[in-house]
C-alpha cells in the first residue's frame, strides 16, 4: 500500500462562460419567450454541467488533464498565476465543487482555508464560530474544547472572542480561521493565499505554525505568491499555467521558472526623451541578470546574486577617457534606499570604446522584500552626459536567508544587514 495522501489522476474541471442572451423586440416575441421559459431554463441548467462539444468557445478549462500525488506528511507549494487553477485544485479536494472529468481522492481528514471567513457566520460570536467551523470539519466538542484556549490565544482576538463575527476586520477574520485550521488536528491542510490579508507579525506566526504542522507528519498544500515563502516551506511544488501543469518538482527551480515567465517588458532606452545631461555619450539599455540562471530578470530573490549590464553609446567620439555610472535604488514612493557607483570602489572605467556594456555584480543582493524603482547616472570625462529615472521597476521577493523561519516584513522595502548575535559575557 502507498503512502499518497492525496492523488490526483487526469483531472479536468471545465466552466461554462456567461453568453449575452438575445431580448425579444416585439409583443409577439415577449409572450412567446415567456412560454417557452421554462424548457429555455432547464436546458440552460443542464447545460452548466454536461458538456457535449469540448471545442465551443464558451467553455473554460479551469483545469485540463493534471495528475500528482502528495506522500503523508509531505508539504507541497503549487505555483502559478492568477487563473491558473491553483484554487480550483483546492476546491475539488475540499469538496467544494465537483471535477468534470477525472477523480480526486484524499486519505484524512481535511482542513481547508480557502477564502476570507470561510465556513463562519457574521452574526455568531468568534467563539461560537470556532466551535461550529471545527464541527463542520468533523472534531468533537470534546476536541475543541482541548484546543480552545490555544486557537483564540493564536488569533491573537482574546479581546473579541466574545463579539458578533460582523464587526470582525478581514484580518481578524482570517487569523482566527487560520488559528481553527491548524489548531484542529486534522491530517491534511489546504492553505490558499488568504494570509496575505494578515498583518507581518501575523504572517510570521504562521508560516512557523505551517512548518511545526508538516514536522508532525500533516499534509500541507499551501497557495501563495509570496515565493519566498513557498521555498522555505515546500521543498517540492507544482507549477500551473492556464489550468495546465506545467512542471512537478524542487520549489527553488520552479519558483525561477515562474519568475522568468512574468518579467514585465522593459521600456526601451533609446526611445526614452525625458533624459537628462548633455547627451555626447548616453545609456542604451540596462538588464538586470540573475547570476544563477544567467537571464535577464525584472524579479530577484533578496540575498541573490545578480548583475546590472548597462550599454552605452558615444555620439560624437569614438574614445572615452574616463566613465562614472551611477545607479540609485529607491523605493515606490522615491524614499532613497541606496546609490552604486564605480568610484566608490576604486575602480575606474577608462579607456573604453565609443560602444560597449558595463557589468556591476552584486553579490547576495541585500533588499527586503518589495518594490523599487532604479535611476541611472552616467558622467564622462568629469562632465554630466546621460541621466534616465525609472528605467527599471524592480520587484524584491522575500527569501529565508539566516534559515530561522522568519524571513522578513512584507512589501516594506529597505536594506537587509549581515549580522551576527550573541550573548556578551
């Protein structure tokens, strides 16, 4: 006998898209419509779920033809973008919705949370809906009660326990649903990307939680587009794409696949007018490389290692006697974070051909999870030739680097310090 907790064989979920209905234009029309009112629905109803030609092109294929397994005690990430059909998977072994073709079976019980309040009830007490969710999920009064006092002190809603569910903020909502979904001993637990919604102490809390949860021989599916996250958890995912699998193996390689297929385009240099200096020598492009797979990116892992190829272009020399590149780093609201420069290392450009491409390599890059624009600077000679804001939006993701489990702040930006900590005598 295996050990699968979870198999998945050859499983479709298709969908029905919404078609414009056509309105009777006379009086004959209305009256005749409204007789064959009835059959028109029935037929409609029974098309929602029986589908005789799989080529129409109102049909959606949430999910086409996946198959994977998850072994006992297994924590799995599954990767994608939005409407890739990571949440549908969830669904169908949930027990939300049904597949359309193909079958899912799952060995234990299982704990979902799936979407914001799921399985609560506005006008019942966060206490009350603690004790009702887990009943949903099959626990005994008795169970619950064992693990009461530890659901509402992770929640961290002492205060509100006692207060209607409707005056809940969306994040006390979610913490206390998190809290029941991992308190509640159940074999298998379905996470979907709802612990964005908590606050980064919150998300800290949990992701340590999630990972005692799968020491302890539980099954984890967890949902996120924090990748950050998804490597420190999951050492294997799979990942989607328009309702497809795409791949099944180690988190670190998929996460770069998924990466490299969401750089947004970068807006060309040499059309770029809002440019400023005297122009003898100007930027022609600027890359961002992650060393690792040697491809150009506009997303990095924070405490990787990358490169900045900047080209440049002389149009009125063919010699340059002496090159000073600057790049500022600031964050989405151009709060400066940091400044590289060639002087500042000593190292000097010079001597260079009239076109060519400049290399700054930055070892184990050292931001936070965020969002950053980069400017560029370029002096020739002691005079201001080229100036460009905004050549780049880069995105930072989080990433486990001290491996304590905490990662760090989401979105917040700034600058990640080497330290070292230790007990003074």
């Amino acid at each position: 006998m295996s050990d699968w907790a979870i198999r998945v064989e050859n499983l479709s979920k298709l969908y029905r898209l919404g078609c414009v209905e056509k309105r009777p234009d006379t009086l004959f029309g209305y009256f005749s419509a409204a007789v064959r009112s009835p059959l028109d629905n029935f037929r409609k109803l029974r098309s929602m779920n029986h589908f005789e030609n799989l080529s129409d092109k109102n049909i959606l294929w949430a999910l086409d033809n996946i198959s994977f397994e998850v072994r006992q005690g297994e924590a799995m990430g599954i990767i994608g973008h939005n409407g890739a059909g990571k949440s549908t998977i969830l669904k169908i072994l949930s027990k939300i919705t049904e597949p359309t073709f193909g079958e899912a079976r799952v060995r234990g019980r299982i704990s979902s949370l799936l979407e914001i309040g799921t399985g609560f009830h506005p006008d019942l007490t966060g206490r009350d809906n603690i004790y009702m969710n887990g009943t949903i999920l099959g626990m005994t009064k008795r169970e619950i009660d064992r693990k009461l006092d530890q659901i509402i002190h992770f929640s961290g809603v002492e205060k509100h326990v006692d207060t209607l569910l409707k005056f809940y903020s969306s994040g006390m909502k979610v913490r206390l649903g998190f809290s029941v979904a991992a308190y509640l001993e159940q074999e298998i637990i379905m996470v979907d990307e709802v612990l964005a919604v908590g606050d980064a102490d919150f998300q800290k809390k949990c992701l340590r939680t999630m990972e005692d949860v799968s020491s302890q021989g539980r099954t984890t599916l967890f949902i996120s587009h924090d990748l950050g996250a998804i490597q420190t958890l999951c050492k294997r995912s799979i990942l989607m794409q328009n309702g497809k699998l795409i791949r099944d193996g180690d988190s670190a390689t998929l996460v770069k696949e998924y990466l490299e297929s969401t750089d947004n385009m970068r807006r060309p240099l040499n059309m770029r007018v809002d440019r400023t200096g005297k122009g003898e020598v100007t930027f022609s492009d600027i890359i961002l490389v992650d060393n690792k797979t040697n491809k150009a990116t506009n997303t990095v892992i924070s405490g990787s290692d990358i490169s900045f190829l900047l080209y440049y272009k002389s149009h009125q020399v063919d010699y340059i006697y002496d090159m000073e590149i600057e790049i500022d780093i600031s964050n989405q609201n151009r709060g400066f974070i940091t400044s590289l420069n060639n002087r500042m290392t000593h190292k000097c450009l010079r001597d260079l051909p009239g076109e060519g491409v400049v290399e700054c390599n930055i070892e184990k890059f050292p931001l936070l999870s965020g969002k950053y624009r980069i400017d560029i600077y370029l002096n020739i000679n002691g005079g201001y030739c080229d100036g460009i804001k905004d050549v780049l939006f880069l995105e930072v993701i989080n990433f486990d680097q001290y491996k304590s489990g905490f990662g760090h702040a989401q979105g917040r930006g700034g600058v990640l310090m080497q330290q070292q900590w230790k007990i003074r005598e």
